[in-house]
C-alpha cells in the first residue's frame, strides 16, 4: 500500500472528513500526527496529536518536521449568510494558513502534500468540470471562501511547477457525517437540518424553496476518495458521490425514518446559494473510486450518530 510505514501529517486531524481518514490511513499502516485546534478527546488514540495553531509559521514547521507526506484539510466552516456578513473572519484565516502550512511541508522537505479545496471555487454550471475553473469567476454566494481556495490551489500549483514536487488537489462537494459541526447558527445544511429533526425543532425553517441540487457524500467516502487521489492524482479532482439530490429529498428522508412530528417551512425568500451545484464524477472514477454509503444510510447514520452524542 502506498502509505504503509510512511510518516503522515493529517492539518485539521480531528474533523468531519479528516476523523475517518485518520482511522483509515492507520488501518492502511501508516503512522499518523494529528495537527488541530480541537481537544484531544477528538483525536484517535493511535495517532500522535499535537494541539497547535497553525498560522503561526514555527508551529507549522513543527508538525511537519520528518513527514513523508502532508494532509492539508484546514478550513474555516461558515453558512453563506454567516461567510457574507464577515468575510474576513474565513477568509484571511484560510490564506494564511494554508500559505505557511505549504511553505513549511516543502521546508521540511515532505515528499507529497494533498490540498482540499472546495466546489466554492466554481461558477455556477450545470455541471462543473475541474478544467473549467480558471475560465470563470466563482459563484457570488461563494465569492470570499471561493477565492481563498483558488488562492490555495494556484499556490499549490506553483510548488508542483517550480519543484516538481508531488502534489494533489481535491474539491469536495457537500461533505456530511459524523463529527461534523452541529452547532446552532455555525453548520453547514446537512448538519443543520439533522439537528433540527434529532432535537425536534418546530417550525424548522430552511432557506429556498426546497428544488436546489446538490450532491452530497459521505464522510467515510470522503476520506477514501481522498486518500486515492493522494496516490493516484496528479491534477484537481472533484471529490463527490455522483448522485444529485434535491434539499427536499434529505428533508424528506429524515421525515421518513425519524418520529418527526413537527412542521418544515420553505423560506424561498432567503439566500439558498446556487440553484444547481453538481461537480463532474468522470474524473474520480477514473481513479477507481465509487461511493459504499448511500444517502439514506448515510444521512440516518448521522441522525443516529448526534441522537447519542449530542451535548445539549
């Protein structure tokens, strides 16, 4: 296996997608460091963990010290209308640590490094298509986080060009599953609405009209297409499941399998970002990648997965 008995740095190691790629980089024997802000109750117990603030350049250099290859799964997690009314607070963070982080893997001469972008950086498309990117703008409802990822990808691009240096870059869709952020006014939809129905909100409210497509992909997933691009990607990859789902369907499916007996309202009067956001799968499947965790069971799994491990 590719990362057997090789030394790996996962940056944001405690996460949603990042917690199942720890577990599944040690299962593929790897030896793991954790990087994160978070508590070290979050970490896996066989990885090491290293609690630290990785915009400051020192600290970066340290976590990537004898590293074989580096994760870079830092973000700043902000709903649109949080991400609109301050854009510097994700923004400027997502600039300067993935500026240092990179400059630091490459210092500490670290074989390969993996960047996770985001769908954020395209244009609304019926489909987006990785090699459409730089033709366009991003979407206005993405504009800040957008550029920030743009900005990572390019600099990445530049360390491959200058060093040939072996890198990837991958842009999940809507990522969503345990260990995601459930916390009231700072989650993502999926994380939002899951939420709303384990605590038995009512009404829940939801911005749009219920008919935006996106797709949405297991974390578990996730981690697997990532850890594959790492080995096999040498360009951009949209990272997503392939199937396109209407906000109304997850609505639906938790209504479905869930004692819910409250009321949904669609709010189309506010903002619900792109009407269609699908990223292109031809190149993931290339790869070899296919999803093993369907919506429904997905969705349910993380239903079931904050029932038991909400903190009020």
């Amino acid at each position: 296996m590719f990362f057997k008995n090789k030394r790996v740095l996962v940056a944001g190691g405690t996460g949603l997608i990042s917690t199942p790629l720890v577990k599944q980089l040690l299962e593929r024997g790897a030896w793991v460091r954790i990087a994160s802000l978070d508590d070290p109750s979050r970490a896996h117990p066989d990885a090491e963990f290293i609690r630290t603030d990785l915009t400051d350049y020192q600290n970066c250099l340290t976590v990537c010290n004898d590293i074989n290859y580096a994760f870079n799964l830092l973000c700043v997690k902000r709903p649109l209308e949080t991400a609109r009314v301050f854009p510097v607070d994700s923004f400027e963070p997502m600039l300067i640590f993935n500026t240092l982080l990179l400059k630091a893997a490459w210092a500490q001469n670290t074989d390969g490094y993996l960047y996770t972008s985001s769908v954020g950086v395209y244009q609304p498309a019926e489909v987006l298509e990785e090699d459409a990117v730089w033709k366009t703008l991003p979407s206005k409802e993405d504009w800040f986080p957008g550029w920030a990822k743009r900005i990572g990808e390019l600099h990445l691009e530049a360390y491959k060009q200058q060093y040939n240096w072996n890198t990837a870059i991958v842009r999940p869709s809507n990522v969503y599953g345990p260990h995601d952020s459930f916390e009231q006014g700072g989650s993502m939809f999926m994380a939002y609405i899951i939420r709303q129905f384990a605590e038995n909100k009512s009404p829940i409210i939801i911005n749009g009209d219920g008919s935006q497509i996106r797709d949405f992909i297991y974390s578990e997933d996730a981690a697997r297409g990532i850890i594959l691009a790492a080995e096999k990607s040498t360009e951009p990859v949209n990272l997503c499941s392939g199937r396109e789902t209407t906000i109304k369907e997850v609505v639906h499916i938790l209504i479905d399998n869930t004692n819910y007996k409250g009321k949904v309202i669609f709010d189309a009067s506010k903002p619900s970002g792109d009407k269609r956001r699908v990223p292109d799968v031809s190149k993931l499947k290339i790869l070899g990648f296919e999803p093993k965790i369907s919506l429904e069971e997905g969705v349910i799994r993380t239903f079931d997965w904050y029932t038991k491990n909400k903190s009020g």
